[in-house]
C-alpha cells in the first residue's frame, strides 16, 4: 500500500465516520425529544397576566390564520400588541379584522415609525414595549403557528426564579412554491436537527425569535431591547445578555409550526445567506467545521477519498449506507405528523434532497465572502460582531 492511497483512506474514513455519526445522534435527538415531549404538558399553576408582541412588516401567506390562532389562547389575562412602521402597511388590514373578530381581547396596534438603531424588528418591538402593560413578555413571529396551549407552556418555566428566558424550537409548513418546499427542509433537516443535538450536548446558547419569553425586569435588567437593536442575531444576542446575568435558557418543549413562503429562488438564496451570515456571526470559531454537519455530502466525499484509497470498500459502503439512511430518515420523521393531517405529501419532497444537501454547501461556502444581507427588501451590511448598517 502507497502513501497516497494510505491518506486517501485515511481522509476517506474520517469523513465517513463523521457524517454517519453525525446523522445517527442527530436522528437519535429529534426521536428522543419527540417522545420526551409528546406528551410532557406542565402541571396547572400560576398563570400571570401575559402581553404578547407581534411585530408586523407587510403581508405573507396565511397572515390573518398565523395571528388568529395568538387570539385563541387557553389562557385567563393576556394582551397582544401588533407593531407596524407605516400606516400604509397592508398587516394592518388583518389586524383590523381580528380586532373587529375579537372585541373583548385587549389587543393594541401600534404605529409608530421612529427608528432606534439598523435591526428594524427590533425597533418596531422598542416602539410597541410602550404599550405593554403586563410583566411576563412573550416576542413571537408574524408566521408562526401556535396551539390554544401555547402561552400556558412557554410562560410556565419563568416560575422559576432562575430562568431568564424560554425559547422554542420549530417546524417549517411550506407553501406550495419549489422554493418554499426547499427551505422548509433547511429547518427541518438540518437547523433543529442540529440545535436539538447540540442541547443535549449542553449547549445552552439557542434561542430563536419564534419564541422569546421572559420577564420585564429580566429585559429592563439588560437594558432594554435598545442593547439589541443593531444586531443581526438579535435573539441570539438576547439570550446571551440574558446568560450574563446567571440566569438560564430553557428550550420549552412546545414546538411552534412556521409557514415558510419562499417566492423564488433570489428570495430563497437572500434568506439562507442571511441566516449562514448570523450562524457566522454566533460562532465565528466553529463556523468553518460547519460543513461537518452536512452529512451526505461529506460522506460522498468521504467515499470517493475510501475508493481512491481501495481499503476495506465494504466497510466504506456500510458508513455510507448508515449516512444516508439517518438523512432519510430526518427527511421523514417531521412529516409524520402534517402527512396524517393531509397538509403534506410523505414522498412529495424525496427528489429535492441532493438539491436541498448541495444548496446548503454553497450558502456556506458564500457567506463567507457575503457581508451584504437582504433583509425585508433592504440592504444590510453586517460587520464581524453581527452588527448591521444600512446601505445607502
């Protein structure tokens, strides 16, 4: 056996040892936290009064169902308030309508256009904290979806005097669109999947925007959304603030449904360059073993190095075999539930992995040339600390 073919095993090996293990813990996370939380609701106690913030920009697809389902909460005292920029802003209209629908909710609109630093969600939020009347805060998305149990269970961790913040994990329901369908899958077989394996690793770093519940004196004790509102990671950025005052995350169990509308492919390349620029921005060190975790691919790669190599091919074959199975098996197991449901097809999206697992290497492989983010139809340039500014 040459040198050369020794390294190509070597490389080969390596590559394939790492992405079948890689798939099969990821796999293993999401089964374990399914069954762990499938049926894991907290037991009835305490339910202070909640204000929930709704930042709005425009229209999406499925706007009034998204909004509605906040208005239909199992919950005694809650206040939603919804935030837009501009009294021409089309949300308004389905504001209106749920106000008309719902008139013994306290909701309040808020339109208010002053700008407090370059993350325009983040000032939007600063402009509607005005109008907040309760303690417990509850920031969620435009386009999540939510159960009447929501606010039940994501409130109830803040219980505990020790924790600062309670986020959520989440599955994307795409529209119908090719590029909808592709993005959903880069939440869904890749993103959470690897969240979920690095927080039973003890990562305690995650927290995502489609949740972010905590306490006011919590937010007022890390200054404000102010100390957020020039950061692209803005939920990231929170959680870490949070952490610095010795307080804890918690990952609720609650998985929040997200409809995901990609309209083509610029938007769909435009909003996964943003999200590889704020994963950049998180965690700058590891960033550039990233690739790791994109297991098909590298074992592909690592088979073609075992092939070059011509040592031990049936063991080569067998980590592949292993590889792709986990990968198809996460393809699978977040279509379960909206498959029973008659929302989704199981084996609709099967011809899109190789496109999905490629699309996800080049958006790495860009963002890190990419300092230029688009983001709600503006341009954002963001430095090495996640910060943005706005391109003239």
């Amino acid at each position: 056996m040459t040198f050369l073919h020794a390294l190509f095993a070597i490389l080969g090996f390596s590559a394939l040892l790492i992405s079948s293990g890689f798939s099969v813990f990821a796999l293993l996370a999401v089964i374990i936290w399914r069954l762990r939380y499938a049926h894991n609701r907290p037991a009835p106690g305490a339910q202070p009064p909640v204000t929930v913030l709704k930042p709005l920009c425009g229209t999406e697809p499925g706007l009034y169902a998204h909004l509605k389902s906040f208005c239909l909460q199992n919950y005694p005292t809650f206040q939603i308030v919804f935030g837009v920029r501009e009294r021409t802003d089309a949300a308004l209209a389905v504001v209106e309508r749920l106000v008309a629908e719902f008139p013994a909710l306290s909701i309040d609109v808020v339109v208010n256009p002053q700008i407090h630093g370059d993350n325009y969600k983040t000032s939007n939020l600063i402009n509607m904290m005005q109008r907040a009347r309760h303690d417990f805060l509850v920031i969620a998305d435009s386009d999540a979806v939510v159960g009447p149990d929501y606010l039940g269970v994501v409130t109830h961790p803040l219980s505990n005097p020790e924790v600062g913040l309670v986020t959520c994990v989440y599955q994307g329901v795409p529209t119908k669109t090719i590029w909808s369908r592709l993005g959903a899958m880069y939440i869904n077989e890749w993103f959470v999947p690897s969240v979920l394996l690095a927080w039973f690793f003890g990562h305690r770093q995650y927290s995502s925007g489609q949740t972010l519940c905590m306490r006011r004196d919590t937010l007022r004790a890390i200054g404000g959304l102010q100390a957020i509102a020039d950061h692209i990671a803005d939920d990231y950025r929170l959680g870490e603030l949070i952490r610095g005052l010795g307080q804890r995350i918690v990952l609720s169990g609650y998985a929040v449904e997200v409809e995901h509308h990609e309209p083509n492919a610029a938007a769909l390349v435009n909003h996964e360059l943003r999200w590889m620029r704020t994963l950049h921005v998180v965690r700058p060190r590891s960033f550039r073993w990233l690739f790791l975790s994109f297991t098909l691919p590298v074992a592909l790669v690592g088979m073609l190095f075992a092939w070059l190599g011509v040592i031990a091919l049936g063991a080569a074959w067998l980590l592949l075999g292993i590889t792709a199975t986990a990968r198809l098996a996460l393809h699978f197991a977040h279509r379960l539930r909206t498959a029973r449901s008659g929302h989704r097809s199981m084996f609709g999206d099967l011809l899109l992995i190789p496109a999905r697992d490629l699309l996800l290497c080049w958006t790495w492989l860009r963002s890190f040339s990419a300092s230029r983010i688009v983001w709600r139809g503006r341009e954002f340039n963001v430095d090495a600390h996640g910060v943005m500014r706005r391109m003239a």
